[in-house]
C-alpha cells in the first residue's frame, strides 16, 4: 500500500494562513502550524457512528477512532475537509458549507475542528475507503469509554469524547435550556 503525501497550508499560532505550504512528510517548522478535522456522526440514539483504522495505517492501525479524522489539505477550510474526509471515507454526503466547528483545541502543531452532525445514517449505505477504514460500527458514549479502558479506542481524552455527545446539537460553552 502506498503512503499518501498531502500538501497542507501552514498557518501562524494566530490562525493566520501563510504563503507556505508543507508536505506532510516534512516536520513543521516551531512557528508554523496545521489544521486537522474530527468529524462525528450522531443518531437519534445517542450513538456515534465509528470507524476501525486499517491495520496499515501509519498511526492508531486496527484502533477504533470518532466517525472521521484527518488533515485540511491545503486550499481548504476545515469544513471543507470534514466534509471530504466524511465522503471519501465513508462514501456519505453532508454539506457543512458555511458551518462552524462545534469545537476547535489546539494541540501542539495546529488546530482540530469538530464538526459534529446529527443523522440516522443506515450502516448499509456507509461505503468504506479500503485504504482507511475497514469497518464502521454505532457506539454509545458508554461503549467507547469502554473500548478506551481496554486499548481498543484511541486514547483520546475521555472527557473530550463525553463533550462531543454532549454538544452534538449545540454551539457554544453554555448549556441553554
């Protein structure tokens, strides 16, 4: 299996886009930085879709990771890359066009975007990149907790993975009734 090289737009700590682009292989210079995207699918069962990483992926293989995860290639915004990995990997088409992430963290080298969407998909109609992913599977926020425990899920943090169900209709810090 070939490695895919990307190019990204490298960006300042301020989230300013600079004329630069770095391949993806390349180490990012201290002050240069990425964005990357998480998207997750929700259903009205309280239930995010997930998806197992191909066992040749170069991080996390055989992990099961949130619905999609990658890398704005350079020239996108980051919905426009939630958007594409969520078609490229799952084969679904959801338009986030002019939507705002739901949550963005920094981390060392850049910015993660959450893009959290609501959507009774039916399993049957998820078409997986074979270079990806290798199964998809609904999961509870109890079930993924679980999988974290035993090294099944990537280790994100667990409170970051109860925030994503818990804001996964909302926007904003505040819990408005």
């Amino acid at each position: 299996m070939r490695h895919l090289v990307e190019k990204w737009d490298a960006y300042t700590v301020d989230r300013v886009k600079l004329s630069k682009t770095v391949i993806s292989d390349e180490e990012l210079k201290t002050d240069e930085y990425r964005i990357v995207i998480g998207g997750c699918i929700f259903n009205k069962k309280n239930q995010m879709l997930i998806q197992k990483r191909q066992s040749t992926k170069k991080t996390w293989a055989n992990m099961w990771d949130i619905s999609v995860s990658g890398s704005a290639i350079s020239g996108e915004t980051s919905a426009e890359a939630a958007q594409r990995e969520i078609k490229e990997e799952l084969g679904l088409d959801f338009s986030l066009k002019g939507q705002l992430p739901q949550l963005s963290v920094s981390f060392t080298k850049g910015f993660e975007d959450y893009y959290l969407i609501e959507e009774d998909v039916d399993i049957n109609e998820v078409v997986l990149q074979v270079e990806e992913v290798q199964d998809v599977r609904w999961a509870t926020l109890e079930e993924i907790r679980k999988m974290m425990e035993i090294g099944d899920f990537i280790p994100y943090h667990e409170h970051l993975i109860s925030l994503l169900f818990e804001m996964k209709t909302t926007y904003g810090s505040y819990k408005y009734e």
